[in-house]
C-alpha cells in the first residue's frame, strides 16, 4: 500500500508532527510506502524521517489554491493509494488535490474544533471560525474516512461537520515504550543538569504556551502549592505563543522567575525542549492544565515514563486514563482544585503510586507504537475498501 500523508509542516513542536515521526518507520515495517508531504517551510523532522524511508515533499506555496495545485502535482507523479490529511491547511488543501486527482482520501481529526472553547479564546473572531467550519464540513464531504483519536472527537467533530459517525474510526496515538524506559534510568542525571536535588519536589509540564493549555491556571496553583511545600518548582518546558508574556509576568508576581537550567527560581521556562521524557522523568508530578484537548498525547508519555499525572477532567483524557484509576482529574480552569491536586500528588505518595502503577499498565495494554500503527493500517485498508464511501462502518477501529 502506498500512503501519501500531507500535514501543515514537520516542524518539532506540534503533536501531530511528533506523531507522524514517531509512527513513520513502524508504518514502512510493515508494508507501506511512505510519502510525507509537508505546507510550512520550515526546519525540523526531515533528516529523521528521509533515514527511516520516508519520501518527503516540500510544497510551500503563498496560497490554499497555490498548495492544492502543487499538492494535485505530486500525488500525479507518485500515484499513491490513499491520501491523508492532517491539520486545517493540509486537510483543506489535500482534500482538494486528491478530489481533483481521483485519489481517496481520509483525514484525521485531532480535535475539538469551531467549539465555543475556540470562540472564548482572546482575539478570536467567531465570523472567521464560522467560515472556517464551513469549508472544513464542504470539503469533508469528499473523505473516504476519518481518523479520530478519541471517541470524543469522533462524536463533536461528526456533528460539527455534518459526517455521519460511521464514517470515523477512532485510533489514539501511540509511543514507542523503549526510550520512555530509558529516561526513567536517566532521573539523576537530569535532575542535576538542571541543578535540582535529589529531594526538591518537581512539578513540570510540556505544552505550547497559548489559551487552550491553561498554563496561567497553572501558575496561579503553583503559588498555592508553593504555600504548602515550600520548595517546590514547576518546570514549564514548551515553545513561546500568544500568552508568553502575560505568563511570564504572572509567574514573576508568584515570587521568582527563571529560564535557565541553572537558575533558582520556583519556576523556570525551559522553552522547547526536545527530551520531555527525560524532564518527565525527572519531576515528581506531570501536570497538563488543558481548557481543551482532542487527546492530550503527553499524557501518553508521562503514562510510559511512569510519571504521576495531574491533570484536567476532560473527556479525551478520561479515554486516555480512565475515570481517576490513572490520573488525579480536576475541573478545567480552577487554580484552587488544581493546587489541592497537586499537593495531594506531592504527599500522599501511597495514593499517588497507585495511580502511576496504573497509568503505567495502561499504558503498555493501550499505548504503544505497535498496537498503534497496527490499528492505523487497519484504518488504511479499510478505507481502500469499495464499501467504504457508504457508511457501512459496524464501530471504530479496535
């Protein structure tokens, strides 16, 4: 099977991105040929996957109609089976081409999208949001099937778009469990490269610093943890975005700021890092504050480090952890349960290896790349299936 997936760039950042490397050699080993077109020019994934047998294609153009046409060129030339789309502009852009071209095409739904979460956030204008959900549900009615990583998604975005719901087959993302593994062994090491002793209490979190990750909601907690343990220090480890600022200044009225590994203050920005497993392993408690999420995929990770999670009540990440077996859950936007959360996290520690026993178990029966990727081309082949522009779907993908 031949698979050309477009997404909006390869860059080192995003979830979808760090998806589609993680699953790209897993993919090739069992049978399919891999191309990856991407829309950004920008740096990032392309030596790691071109090593594994990825085909990469850079089509950077000024404009949607600019990317379907360069798009329609290269799905001419490779001729592949199925066309996946993932994220806004791949998914608009790569429906196009391949309508245009005779090539199914599938698309993945990541999450919760046009919702009034979106439309709450600041300097969002809801005529553009509603724009945008209008192409995204007419272009949709060209996909073979969608990918969902959650039931949730799956049952929102159905309805936001106007697909009937058998339509979509839910795979979550998956991690390889091996270097999860490896940076458990690699907590002292860590720990002391960013001059943190063997007793500090360490909270940290991985995310984009924007409305939806609830990062401010996490700051304010932490200056309520901190009244409880003392010593504690949150790592926030992730690229700048549209709420740096006013982070930043928030996190300084809670008494001290720092970027550096080395510096001192209770909380640190760490910007974009690229060993979040080892920062997991490294801390006492993984923290995702989210107002929204389609999966939440480091939760995933934390899951395979075998990290303590504190974590926003969601329903993406109740399918992920289960209703509080894995997890300590909270309710969005409150700094005050968030703070009893993570206190409670930092010193029950009978309760809280529970959990993490747990979520680690989980995560083997649930999570891998393997399981994953299995289920994935499962999905592929599916929707190669004559039937499957007819809604003959019996369930999602399992």
């Amino acid at each position: 099977m031949h698979v050309l997936q477009v997404i909006d760039s390869v860059d080192r950042v995003g979830g979808a991105e760090r998806a589609a490397v993680a699953m790209a050699p897993e993919l090739i080993r069992r049978g399919i040929t891999l191309d990856i077109a991407y829309l950004l020019d920008l740096d990032g994934f392309q030596p790691e996957l071109a090593e594994v047998g990825v085909t990469l294609f850079g089509v950077h153009r000024n404009s949607r109609a600019g990317s379907a046409r360069g798009l329609a060129r290269v799905i001419r030339d490779r001729r592949p089976d199925l066309v996946h789309t993932t994220l806004y502009e791949a998914d608009i852009a790569g429906r196009i081409a391949a309508l245009a071209t005779g090539v199914p095409v599938v698309s993945s739904l990541v999450n919760t999208s046009y919702g009034a979460e979106m439309r709450d956030q600041p300097g969002i204008r809801p005529w553009k949001l509603r724009a945008a959900q209008g192409l995204d549900a007419a272009s949709a009615r060209g996909v073979r099937r969608f990918h969902a990583l959650t039931e949730h998604v799956a049952g929102v975005m159905s309805r936001r778009l106007g697909v009937r719901r058998s339509r979509i087959d839910v795979v979550p993302r998956g991690r390889d469990p091996r270097p999860l593994a490896a940076a458990r062994e690699r907590r002292e090491r860590t720990r002391a490269a960013l001059c943190l002793g063997p007793d500090v209490p360490v909270l940290v979190t991985a995310a984009r610093q924007e409305y939806q990750k609830g990062l401010d909601v996490l700051i304010n907690a932490f200056a309520r943890v901190r009244a409880e343990v003392p010593d504690a220090v949150l790592l926030l480890a992730g690229p700048a975005g549209g709420r740096t600022e006013s982070l930043r200044r928030l996190a300084a009225e809670t008494g001290g700021i720092g970027d550096s590994a080395g510096a001192a203050e209770p909380v640190r920005f760490l910007g974009h890092r690229d060993d979040v497993p080892d920062l997991m392993a490294a801390a006492d408690v993984f923290v995702l504050p989210s107002r929204w999420e389609g999966l939440g995929s480091v939760l995933i990770e934390a899951m395979g480090v075998g990290t303590p999670i504190v974590t926003s009540d969601l329903p993406p990440v109740r399918e992920i952890t289960g209703a509080g077996d894995c997890a300590a859950l909270v309710p969005p936007d409150s700094p005050e349960a968030l703070a009893a959360a993570l206190v409670s996290a930092l010193t029950e520690r009978e309760k809280t290896a529970i959990r993490t026993e747990a979520a680690y178990r989980r995560f083997g029966e649930e999570y891998t790349i393997d399981s994953v990727c299995d289920r994935m081309v499962a999905f592929y082949a599916r929707a190669l299936d004559p039937r499957a522009g007819r809604d003959v779907s019996s369930g999602p993908v399992r």
